[in-house]
C-alpha cells in the first residue's frame, strides 16, 4: 500500500492507496512544533482506528508547503514505516513541463494538482485550490504547465479583518442568504463568500481569455477545504474534487517506483 501526505500551511492531509484505489483519508492540523514521534504517533492511532497497520504501507509520497515539517516527515517514514520517502522536488519525474520563469519556485501542492487533473480532465484546464492561499494553475492543451495566480485564503482574510479592528468580531465562514445584510456577523459573513466569488470569477475569466490560443478551457477544477462553498456560487467552477492532490501524489508516485 502507499501513503501519500500532503502537508500544507493549515493542515496535513493523509490518504492510503491500494494500488489505484484510496481506502482512506484523514486530516489533521499542521503544528510544526510536534516532533517525528508525535506525528508518528498520531498517524499510528488513526491507522489503528481504521483497521491498517504500518507494516501494510510499503512506500510514502510527501509534497509540502512548510519546509519545517520535511525532515521530521522523513524521520516518521523511516522509522514508522521502514521507508525513504518519496519527495515532490528537484530529481522527481512528474511527466509534466514547468513553463515557469524558475520552477522550483512552484509550489509543491500546484504542480501535483496540476499532474492530477490534466491526468483525470485533459487540457486545457485550469485548478483552483482554496486552502490557506487561493492558488489559480493553468495547464496546457499538451499538458504543460503555464503558471497562474496566487490570492490571499478566505480564512486569512477574516483573521485580518478581526485583528486589524476594534469592533468587528471573528466570524464562521459560513454563506449567508442576502448580500444585504441586517447584523454584523451576516455582513462579515456576506463580504467574505460574495467577494470571494467575484476574485475567483474574476480570474478564472481573464485565465481563459489568456487560456484561448490553446482552446476552449471546459473544464475548471477545484480542490481544498473552502472548495464547495466558493464553487456553489460561482459560474465558471464546474467540477470539485477534494483529493485531487492526494490523486496527483498517487500518479506521480507510479511515474517514479
């Protein structure tokens, strides 16, 4: 079996694959202060709850965003499951071409939902992932990687506007039925969701008008935590898939054993 982790700024997200298909995934928060024991641990606990054993997993493939927690993910391989991992990075074979102006400054996480859905979709495509930032990656009609755009994360934004405030509270992220709101909270709350639609959609627009000398983009994929409540409203997103990454970790992981 393979583990795959994805370990972002706000969460770690786990999955287990028997060959092609996921049994399982999980999430936990990312604490860069725990050691290689306490991940170990945790992920051991979830294992045992769940009916699996270490000594089942006979490979992991890590792609992270916080390069803090990459050696202590590589102790927890070695010494919970007996194996060097695999690393999204320099020297591992992803199958696609990074068309940016210096590709190791891609973040690991795009270039693995990018593998994903041009492997899952075609081309042209573009991938919105909503987690900590709000990242926009366009692939090409042959599978390339053209870039794309980087926005603040919804939950940043209302952590800012709490902390940078006297009056205005912390709030749900939740979507309200009006924009025009009657309180506070809902106001906050309306601000957020319906102004975030409009910077997706925004994007996504100009993205596709760049996109149209490699033809009509179809397809618009998101993923992450936030995924489903942006998407709900907005009218270029029509597909969601909320382990494309783990997916892309898996494909990637088979291009390089």
């Amino acid at each position: 079996m393979l583990l795959v982790i994805d370990v972002g700024n706000t969460n770690i997200v786990l999955g287990v694959y028997d060959g092609k298909k996921l049994i399982n995934d999980w999430r936990v928060a990312t604490n860069k202060d725990k050691t290689s024991d306490e991940y170990g641990l945790v992920i051991d606990q979830i294992f045992n709850y769940h009916g699996l054993k270490t000594s089942d997993i006979d490979a992991v493939m890590i792609s992270s965003v916080v390069p803090p927690l990459m050696y202590t993910l590589q102790a927890v391989s070695k010494k919970y499951f007996k194996s060097d991992p695999y690393i999204v990075g320099p020297g591992i074979k992803t199958g696609m071409n990074i068309k940016y102006d210096n590709p190791k400054e891609v973040g690991a996480d795009r270039i693995v939902n990018a593998v994903a859905a041009y492997e899952q979709y075609g081309g042209p495509i573009i991938v919105v992932d909503f987690g900590t930032a709000i990242t926009f990656c366009a692939i090409s009609k042959s599978g390339e990687y053209l870039g794309g755009a980087i926005a603040p994360g919804i939950k940043i934004s209302s952590e800012a506007l709490f902390m940078r405030t006297a009056k205005l509270p912390k709030v749900e992220i939740v979507k309200p039925d009006r924009v025009i709101c009657k309180n506070t909270v809902s106001s906050i709350q309306a601000g957020l969701i319906y102004g975030y639609v409009g910077l997706v959609d925004n994007i996504i627009a100009k993205m596709k008008e760049e996109l149209s000398e490699e033809g009509e983009v179809k397809t618009v994929v998101a993923t992450g935590g936030l995924a489903s409540l942006i998407s709900s409203e907005s009218k270029y997103i029509n597909r969601i898939d909320k382990l494309l990454t783990l997916e892309g970790l898996r494909i990637i992981y088979d291009r390089n054993k």
